[in-house]
C-alpha cells in the first residue's frame, strides 16, 4: 500500500483550483509558503507534510479537501525547502523542526482571531505537530490534532527503513541540498554529498552540521516528539499500521499513548500513510477527517 500510494495522481476540481498561495514570515531570513482554501466560519485545520513532500501533493490534497468538504478552512504548509521554495531560506530542514508551523499557526491567530486551529501531520509533518504540542508552543486557539504514521521515535524510524525508500528520499534530499548549493553557495557545496548513499549520511553531511547537533543519534534524540509527548494536554489522534515500513509500530507501545489526550487507532494493514479504499477519497482520509469534524463540535 506504501508505494502505491507513491504513485497517486492529484486530485482534480475546485479544491485543487481555487487554493491560494500566500507567504508567511518566519524569521528575518526565512519565508515559507502555505495553499489556502477558505470557508467562511469554518474552523481551521494546518497541514503539515512529510520527508520530501509538500503542500500540493496528491496526499496532502487529498486530506485537504476531504477537511474542506466536511465544513473545515484548510491550510497547506510547504515547510522550507519543500514545494520548490528552497530560495525562501538559506537554512536547510530537519524532521523535528517546528519553527515555520508555529510561524503559520501564529499567522492564523493574527489574522483570524478566535477561530479553531486543529493540525494535521503525516509521517515526519506528525513528528513535527506531536513535537510543537509537547514543547507547548500551541496558542489556546490549536485545540486538537490528527496524525498519520507519524515518526515519532526518528531513530528507530531510521534504522527500519527498508533500502527502497532509503534511496528515495536520499535522491530527493541530495538533489535538494544541490539546489540549495547553486542558491547559497557560500553555505553549501555540491561535493559534500559525495558519498551519501543513505538518508542517515545526508543527516550526518547536512542536518547535523546545519543545526549544530552532536552527531546523528543526538539529532534523532533531540527531534523527536517521543520524549516530550507526556506534555502534551489537548486530544490527538494517531493513526498507524502494523505492516508500515517505515515507522516501526513498536514505537506506539510506549506507555506515553495510554494518556488520556491520545486516541491511537491501530490498523493491520495500512502501510506507510496508505489505507487505500474505493473511490476518490482515501480511507484513513475519511477516517481523519471523520475524527476532527467530531472533536470540532464537541
């Protein structure tokens, strides 16, 4: 289910056509763009993709619209780097980094005072909402959040990832540290990927360096939302899969998910963000969606 989900097409109509793109400041030195589709009165619910994602992905799309259908004004973030906007910041990503969510969650608040915020993340975008949450970042307007195979343990993520994906996303993320090469070269150079066959030697070349962590596993430890989900005090939805390849399921075995706030809803099957169903609209798509319409009108 994992790669067939890989190879989903976008799907068409008016959500798709009528998002408006806007930019969001985050820093002095750092934009960051997110897709918006209004609905006036509608709570809002922030999306946060995965590792080499973005904001018009076909999946996150598709958890979009199905949100927009059910009364939900919907925001897509391009976190930095992501969605062809490498030139909007000299700073590369990590999987744990919750600068530009706050900044866009801070933007909602500013422009829509009082309005609802609910989140949603898939995968690294889940690791980055758990770990906003647990830091206590969230204004009193973020009042839940919904998340699929979120990685929230990176290391054990990156030790089970199967050589396959590994190789995908270390081709994604290479060709984009060369992106950023040719943007600021002052910052980066091309040759530093020489070498780099897996994503654990991209983070070691790249991640760690650019964010001043020790090491890889210093890295993995500090950017993961595991250990600071015991802080976290409003409902949240996790939605994994016995059978993903990616995010080993062990990790939801942690006597952290028996709390109150989490609803961890373990499938079979399912794959990596996958749960396909018949139709346009994806299984754990309406799952999710189901799930936060519940906890906005309670």
């Amino acid at each position: 289910m994992t790669l067939a989900v890989m190879f989903r097409g976008v799907p068409p109509g008016p959500y798709v056509d009528e998002a408006i793109e806007r930019v969001v400041q985050v820093d002095e030195h750092t934009r960051v763009t997110v897709l918006e589709n209004e609905l006036v009165g509608g709570p809002t619910v922030v999306f946060v993709h995965g590792l080499t994602s973005s904001a018009s992905a076909p999946m996150t799309t598709g958890y979009g619209r199905a949100l927009h259908q059910r009364g939900f004004r919907t925001v897509r973030l391009n976190q930095r780097n992501f969605g062809g906007t490498e030139h909007l910041s000299p700073t590369l990503s990590h999987a744990g980094l919750v600068d530009d969510l706050a900044a866009v969650v801070r933007d909602e608040v500013a422009n829509h005072p009082g309005r609802p915020i609910y989140l949603a993340g898939f995968s690294m975008g889940g690791n980055v909402v758990l770990r906003y949450l647990g830091l206590g970042l969230a204004p009193d307007e973020v009042q839940g959040a919904a998340t699929t195979s979120a990685a929230v343990d990176l290391g054990a993520a990156a030790k089970s990832l199967p050589w396959i994906y590994d190789r995908y996303f270390v081709r994604e993320l290479t060709a984009m540290y060369c992106r950023k090469a040719s943007l600021y070269p002052e910052r980066y150079q091309p040759e530093d990927m020489a070498g780099v066959r897996t994503v654990r030697g991209f983070d070691a070349a790249a991640v760690v360096p650019c964010f001043g962590f020790a090491d890889v596993d210093d890295y993995y430890t500090r950017a993961s939302s595991l250990p600071v989900l015991h802080r976290i005090d409003r409902p949240c939805l996790l939605l994994v899969s016995d059978d993903d390849p990616i995010v080993p399921v062990s990790s939801f075995d942690d006597p952290v998910f028996e709390g109150a706030q989490f609803t961890v809803e373990r499938t079979r099957f399912g794959g990596h963000v996958g749960w396909i169903g018949p139709g346009p609209t994806y299984w754990a798509e309406a799952f999710l969606a189901d799930w936060l319409a519940r906890l906005a009108s309670d």
